[in-house]
C-alpha cells in the first residue's frame, strides 16, 4: 500500500539555521511527491512537488528532490526565517484524481 | 492560481444541531473533492471523497449517516455534520483536485481554509 513517513517534531531552530525534514515513501507505482506547509489557523498550501525520479521542487528557499534508490523526498532550507514557522506535511499521490497519502506533518518553530 | 473557499471558517453549535461546511473551487472545476479532519497536532485523516454527480466514499470507520456530503455541482461540495456532538469538535478541511493534465503525474490539490467546529 501507500504511505509516508515523516520525522516527528516538534522542530525548534534559531533564525539562520540550516533545515532538513525527513520524508520517506513506500508505494505500489510512481507516484508524485509534495510537501504542503499549513500555517497557524490556515488550510495547506502547496510549498513544492516532484512528479518523477530525480525531479527536484523547490520554492521559497525550500528544496525536495525525489530520490526512487532511497524512496525518500527530505525537505531543506539553507536558512531559515522567523515566518517559516508552521507545520510541514509530505504527501504523495499515484495518479491524477487519486487519493493523497499525507504524512502525520513536521512543526517547525524558529526563534529569533 | 486555483483557489478554493470553504465557508464557515469556524462555526460554534449546540449539541444535537446540524452543521452544513461548504467548499467551492472558485476558478477551476473540480470532479473529485476531499474532505478531511484533523485534531491538534496530528495529521489530516481523509473522510470521504466527494464526487460530482455520485454517492461519496467514506473511509473506514466514518460514519456515512453523521457526516453526510453532497457534491451537486463541479464546484461545489457541502459536508453536514448532523446532530453534532462534542467529540465532533475539529478542524474540517476540504479539497479539490485539479487534473494535472495528462500522463500519470498527480495534479496539484487545492486545500479550502479549513472550517473550525465546536460543539458546546
């Protein structure tokens, strides 16, 4: 079957400070892969997505690339700010108009 | 960029009323929608997908006759929480899935803003 595993939080880092949130996968075909960021009291946003092997997302400073040998798809920043505190979820998806498998999502808090 | 709504952003009831939750998908239509829940600090839990034109599909353990949802239209998806109880307090989210336009890659899916219920 379908799921993502995501390292659990809550994560704290100083401003500045170097991310990385852990996102493995298992699923029976090719799936695509996202991370969604949820903000406090809001829905989720897409941050970045990588539809194939060896794709990489990124926004925002944000990076993801799509790693089939290792199923994994880890989330970085290089430095973070005080405004990308919020919650971050990994999902995947197999095919157009197919169900979501999110993972149970990172808090990220960081401080000045 | 697509957009959904989902109307009430958080709605307060009294045990044993009917709450309606509303999506819509504002610039896109959308022939499959989501509904999830999630408690504080968890992950979202996937209810039910809500398609056009048909009954929706409840996962295991969602009780069909509690959280009734309608999708009439392409853009519009309605989820009642009916005779709401306590336990039934969460954060409801919708969404709707935009075709990514062929091939196998997933489409992008569009989360509403949430609706926040609590039952008193």
């Amino acid at each position: 079957g379908n799921s993502v595993t995501q390292m659990e939080g809550p994560v704290t880092l100083s401003e500045e400070a170097f991310l990385t949130i852990n996102c493995t996968y298992t699923a029976t075909g090719y799936p695509s892969l996202f991370w969604y960021v949820q903000y406090p009291g809001e829905g989720l946003q897409l941050l970045l997505k990588a539809t194939k092997a060896d794709d990489k997302g990124s926004n925002k400073g944000f990076e993801a690339t799509y790693r089939k040998e290792t199923t994994s798809f880890h989330l970085e920043k290089g430095s973070v700010q005080v405004s990308d505190s919020a919650v971050y979820f990994c999902a995947l998806s197999e095919s157009a108009g197919n169900q979501f498998y999110f993972g149970t999502g990172t808090s990220l808090t960081v401080i000045p | 960029g697509a957009v959904v709504s989902q109307h009430p952003s958080w709605v307060i009831c009294k045990s044993g009323t009917s709450v309606k939750i509303e999506c819509r998908s504002l610039d896109f239509q959308a022939t499959t929608m989501f509904w999830y829940r999630q408690f504080p600090k968890q992950s979202l839990m996937l209810m039910a997908t809500s398609n056009e034109g048909s009954k929706a599909t409840y996962e295991q353990g969602v009780e069909k006759d509690k959280f009734l949802i309608n999708h009439a239209s392409l853009t519009l998806s309605t989820l009642t929480v009916t005779s709401a109880h306590p336990e039934d307090s969460s954060f409801y989210i919708c969404s709707a899935h935009r075709d990514g336009g062929g091939g196998r890659a997933a489409g992008e899916l569009f989360f509403g803003e949430g609706s926040r219920l609590t039952v008193l």
